[in-house]
C-alpha cells in the first residue's frame, strides 16, 4: 500500500500531488482564490468530465442550456463560501459559473434519468471493538455501475481557508458535490439515502442537506456541535447522515421536521433504512438490512481486533458474501457497485481511500490540513 505522495504541479499557491491512482490537491487562501487555484490544478478533468457529462445528457435529449437550468434555481441557496470557490473555478477552467455549478450536481443530473435505487452504508467502531479504543469510521457510496465512468476523475480535495474556519477534505468526482468530507478536528461526514424520500418531503424550498456539509466542516469543531447543527437543520428530504469524531461516532435520521439519532456501546452501522422503530416505517428493503445487519455480524466476529486493516477487510466483502460492497451487483434492474470507500481515523486524521476497480491508498491528512 503506498503511502508516500509524489508532487505533481503548483498554481497560485495551491499545489497538486498524486497518492497511487489518487490526485490530491491542497488548495489555500480565500474562498475565490481557492477556487481559482482548484480550476487550474484541475482545469484538465474537470473539462473533461464536463464535457461527458454535456455529451450523456445530450444522449438523452438534453441541450446544454437545459443541463445547466436543473439546478439554477437551488444554487442560490448555497452558502456564499461556496459560491466564491465556483467563481475562481470558472475563472481557471474555461468553464461559465452555470457549467460549474452543473458539473458540482453531474451526479445529480446524471443518476436523474433513471433514478437510482437507495444507496451507501456506513460502519464505525471504537472502545472494545477497536485495538486501542480509536474510533474507526468507514462508509461506502454506492451507485449504479452507469456512474463508473466519473471515478476517473476523482480527486482528495483538501481546503485551507485564510479566514480561521477549519481545514476540510472532500472525496470524489472532481467538481462534482462531496459526500464524504473529513475536516482538521478530527471529524467526519458522510450521507446514505433514506429510501423513503418520496414519503415525507418538505412543503417549502430548503438547501439541499449535503450541500450544507461542506459549512458543517468549515464551521464546527467538536462532534456535540455538530451532531447539534445537524439537528437545528430542516432537510427537504428524509436524510441518513453518518458522523464521527475523535471519540465517537454515532448517525443522525433526520425527517424534514424531526431527527432522531443513535450511537451505540462501541459500533454503529447505517445502511438505506431507519432504524429506530418510533418511526412506524415500513419493513426495510432487503438489500439495506441484509448490508446493516452484515456489517454489525462483521463487526461483531471482529470486536477487540478491529484497526484500520481489519476495517478495510470488512469493507471489502461484497454484498453476496453477507457484507456491504457492491460490484457490479444486480440492484433494481441494474448492475450496481460500490463507486469509493473510506476508511478514516479520526485521532490521527488518516485517510484510506480505495473505488471501485483500485487498491486501498493511504493519504495523511493531518499534513496536508496544516498547522492546527
């Protein structure tokens, strides 16, 4: 497993380097600058995915214009920070401000036509469970195999903002919307999808919940808090958000009026199911308890021994052999795969991160975030 990262390129403060099959960028400054300096670091896939976004989309009856009007209306209620990254973005790529905020939801607007099934998981351990009582966070997101194409051009993103917020990572797809993120305290996000998102979905525009974790990360400090900003947030549809922190780990269901949220005595799993039974939900599709239930067996067999490898080992069964993974799995009529997984230590700010068809790569984090 290589561990060492190899230097690739520097643009206006802002420097690229390669960790096995895996670029990372470490971007600095303001918002605007940082943005810039993503653009030209990575102004090469990010036109690239683009234009198979454009090229797909268009397959499917699609113009350009209208590729770039699906998610106008929500972008304005992003966070400005957020705004100013896209801005120097389409300042260094050759790409508008629309094409830019379209590439950040490519994921969106790709998986719309058909829609995909209920995806991801999440297992953490700690306390007994671990070797030393660390908390180990892991999470697979999932998808159809028609969004493999995307995993060439991901990238390990790592913020460092001038203006005293904290350091965030984000992994996947260049440009497009994060859903892992790790910041420079030691804590981590990740979503899953509810699975009932047709059944409670909120009666006034909201920002979209996964958009907000990038704040989350720059803005809270300590797990407490932002277990607390998670649950002061009105999500427009049902969510499974994953956390963790130096201490502990624990998920959030979060309705669009209500959020309940569980840890455990040293693990906690999450799959495309709430569990809580106050809920009154229907019976869990089986492939979300068949992973949920599979995780906590792996977890359970493993308790006392579990460190990083051992957590890898447990995300590398696949979903036929009783675990989470996907590859290339029948699911809702279509091939399915597991597009990336982590593995993340919060105490240490170490980072494995392996896609589909690719080895475990180790990346520091704790570096590359900066002085803290």
């Amino acid at each position: 497993m290589e561990t060492d990262l190899v230097y690739v390129a520097s643009f206006e403060g802002g420097h690229r380097f390669q960790a096995g099959d895996y670029p990372v960028i470490v971007l600095k400054g303001t918002y605007w600058e940082m943005g810039r300096q993503y653009g030209g670091l990575m102004k090469k896939e990010l036109n690239e995915e683009y234009s198979f976004l454009l090229a797909s989309m268009e397959k499917r009856g699609y113009t350009k214009e209208q590729v770039r009007a699906m998610e106008r209306d929500a972008s304005a209620m992003y966070p400005e920070r957020l705004k100013e990254v896209f801005r120097g973005m389409s300042e260094t790529t050759g790409l508008s401000y629309d094409d830019i905020i379209a590439l950040y939801n490519g994921g969106i607007i790709y998986l719309m036509v058909p829609p995909a099934p209920a995806s991801c998981s999440y297992l953490a351990a700690w306390g007994d469970y671990t070797t030393d009582g660390t908390v180990i966070a892991s999470r697979n997101w999932d998808l159809p195999d028609a969004i493999l194409p995307f995993n060439a051009w991901n990238v390990v993103a790592i913020y460092r903002p001038s203006d005293g917020s904290n350091a965030v990572a984000t992994v996947g797809p260049a440009g497009m919307r994060p859903e892992t993120l790790m910041n420079s305290k030691g804590l981590f996000i990740a979503d899953d999808n509810s699975g009932i998102a047709d059944l409670d979905v909120a009666d006034s525009n909201r920002p979209d919940l996964v958009t907000e974790f990038f704040r989350f990360m720059l803005d809270y400090s300590e797990l407490e808090s932002l277990k607390m900003g998670l649950q002061g947030t009105a999500p427009d549809v049902p969510w499974i958000v994953d956390v963790a922190g130096p201490e502990n780990a624990m998920v959030l269901e979060m309705m669009t009026n209500k959020t309940r949220v569980h840890s455990g005595d040293g693990v906690v799993a999450a799959a495309n199911h709430f569990t809580d039974p106050a809920w009154g939900l229907p019976e869990a599709p089986a492939h979300s308890s068949s992973r949920y239930n599979g995780l906590l067996k792996l977890a359970g067999e493993a308790k006392g021994s579990i460190n990083p490898e051992k957590m890898m080992a447990i995300r590398d069964v696949r979903f036929e052999n009783g675990g989470a993974t996907f590859y290339h799995s029948g699911l809702g009529g279509s091939p399915y795969s597991t597009i990336h997984q982590v593995v993340f230590v919060p105490a240490t700010k170490t980072l494995w991160l392996k896609t589909t068809e690719e080895a475990w790569q180790r990346v520091e984090l704790r570096p590359l975030f900066g002085a803290e």
